[in-house]
C-alpha cells in the first residue's frame, strides 16, 4: 500500500445486483479508490441473509448484527468506515460504531421522506424523524448538490460535506448509436433508470408531444406502465456501451424523477450530447444549465425547450463530471479512527 493509503470500510445496503445510481456510484468509487492504493472492504446484502423489501419485493434488506459486521471491519483492520445507506445493515453499522466511540461518515443518496411517502403514502416530516436520527451522530454526512445540502440543514443536519458525482469515459458524443432508436419517429425522448412508481415515469408516458417515447430500464413498475402506455418502446437494461449507445440515439432524455437528489443519468446523458428536460425540483437545478436543458413546472414545456439546446455544449458540461474527484471528495470527508481506536480496544 502507498504510504498515504488507508482501509476502507464502506456499509451499504444498496449492492449488485441491484441496478441504480446509489449502487453505481459507490462501484464507481471504490474502483477509484483501489486504483489510488487505498484496501476497501464492501459490507453488502451479498454478505447476509436478506428478507424482501416491503412494497419492492426486488430489493433485499439484509440482516446482520452489530457484533457481526463490527467483526468483519474489525478483521479487515479498517481505519475509517462509511454508512452508505439507512437500511438494516446501516444501522446496524451505526449502532457498533457508536457503541465503541467510532466515528463514521454517511451519505444521503435519496430524498428518502418523499421516495418513502410516494410508495407508502406516509407523513413525510415522520420520515424526516428518521433521517434526523440516523445521521445526526455522523461526524460528516455526505451530500451531492448544494440544493440537497440546504435541505439537511434545514432538518437540523449541519455537518454536511459535498460529494458529487462523475461520468464514465465510455460516455461521449462520438460512437455507435441505438439502431433500434435510430429508426423512430423523432424526436426520440428517453427515459433511463429504474422503473418505479418514485421516478414519477408516468408523468412522462402521459406528457402529449411529438415523436417516441423510450423507456431504458426495469423494475416493478414496468408491466403496467407497458400495459397503459402501449405506444411507447421498453427496452429494458441497458449497460455501458449498449446505454451510451441509447442516450447517443435520443434528442432529450427525460427526467421526471422528483425524489432523485441528483440523477446520474443527467450526467451520463449529457456527457453523450444529449439534453435534459426535467422539473425544477433537487438534482436538476443543481445539474442543468439552459444551455444543457430545460426544467419547467409543465413537463411538455420542459420537453420541447430541451430539444433546442446545442448538443456540443451538453457534451462539454457532461465530461466535467468526473469520478477521480467524486472519490477525492469521499476521501476529505472521511473519518480516520486514529486514537479512537486504540480507546474502543
């Protein structure tokens, strides 16, 4: 190990297989952080036994004690550890470390009140409760915009640190495109992303404009969106060249998610050339310019402004997102054990 490298611990309960932006920013990470020297150590549902999620059945909450997962990290020899998720094995993280005077980084990946509230229908301020809870003895807590970073803080969560997020270099203008897409009536409008009720995908499948609608993705939402929405082509998963190959074929992709607290696929879209149109709503107005895209209260509206913009200027502010610095940021924000360690012995 180089000199300056350090054990990394990182607890999660979003893990392969699940397919979103939690689980692809942490992968993204972590191969950078092994790529600079640094050991890390996954805690994941891969590592437990798991019941499924109610309301998602797809994905799993794992169960492991804290005796258990304070072993593992223990073992590993760690020297800092991150709580990536609120799941079960986040809290059980939380509750070893705090138990031994540890301290820990977290993260908040996912307006979790109001992805809780759009599946469940609950108060939004209890859930709020929660996430105060759970984060408030965080010696930092990571946060990707500064629009998500004003919403913490608000809750009464001060210890904030910006982490932001990066593109693959398989994502770029140049390539092969979709020949499927590329055969549609334009314009070609995307969507790409997990197909659930929290990503608000109906608001775009009913939006009345022009051309075909594209829905790159899977989840349980996605019979009865195909079911209702018969005029629009699912395509299921799509992965690294195969996806960069999909946002090359669009004229917008759409985004109408109101509970992502950033939206990778923005990112990736615009790296590829391709515009945005969203909502006004976290992620989109810390990410899209009116050069890259449009946002708008009216999704329509939103649409037909994003297929005016200039595809060389989305290509420009895509690739400078990169994840060499969304792991440098991870790693200014984490927490070394240092003497607490020797005390929790």
């Amino acid at each position: 190990m180089p000199p300056d490298a350090m054990r990394i611990a990182i607890v999660t309960d979003a893990w392969a297989p699940q397919v979103n932006g939690v689980v692809r920013t942490l992968e993204n990470v972590v191969a950078e952080l092994r790529n600079l020297g640094h050991e890390m150590l996954v805690v994941s549902p891969a590592d437990a036994p798991s019941i499924p999620c109610p309301t998602y059945p797809e994905i799993r909450l794992a169960l492991m004690p804290p005796p258990t997962i304070g072993r593992r990290i223990t073992r590993f020899g760690a020297e800092a550890v991150h709580i990536a998720t609120e799941g079960p094995l986040g809290i059980a993280a939380r509750h070893w470390c705090l138990s031994r005077g540890l301290p820990f980084t977290t993260a908040y990946h996912t307006q979790f009140p109001d992805y809780v509230a759009a599946r469940t229908g609950a108060n939004p301020e209890w859930v709020w409760r929660y996430v105060r809870w759970f984060h408030t003895p965080a010696a930092a807590v990571l946060a990707s915009t500064p629009t998500i970073e004003r919403a913490l803080g608000a809750h009464g969560l001060t210890r904030v640190r910006r982490w932001g997020r990066g593109v693959a270099p398989l994502f770029r203008p140049t390539g092969e495109r979709n020949a499927t897409m590329a055969a549609l009536p334009g314009p070609v409008l995307l969507h790409v992303g997990r197909v659930a009720v929290e990503k608000n995908i109906a608001a775009f499948l009913a939006a009345d404009v022009p051309g075909t609608k594209v829905v790159v993705g899977d989840g349980p939402a996605r019979a009865a969106l195909e079911r209702h929405y018969p005029d629009a082509l699912f395509l299921g998963a799509l992965f690294g060249e195969a996806l960069a190959a999909a946002y090359r074929a669009a004229d917008a992709l759409v985004f109408p998610s109101r509970t992502d607290t950033f939206g990778l696929v923005m990112i990736e879209a615009l790296a590829c050339g391709t515009p945005v149109a969203a909502f006004p709503v976290a992620g989109p107005v810390d990410v899209l310019t009116p050069e890259t895209g449009a946002m708008d209260p009216d999704l329509p509206t939103a649409i037909a402004r994003a297929l005016t913009r200039d595809r060389a200027a989305c290509a420009a502010a895509g690739a400078r997102f990169t994840w060499p610095a969304s792991a440098r940021q991870f790693l200014e924000a984490l927490q070394p054990f240092g003497p607490a360690l020797a005390r929790a012995a």
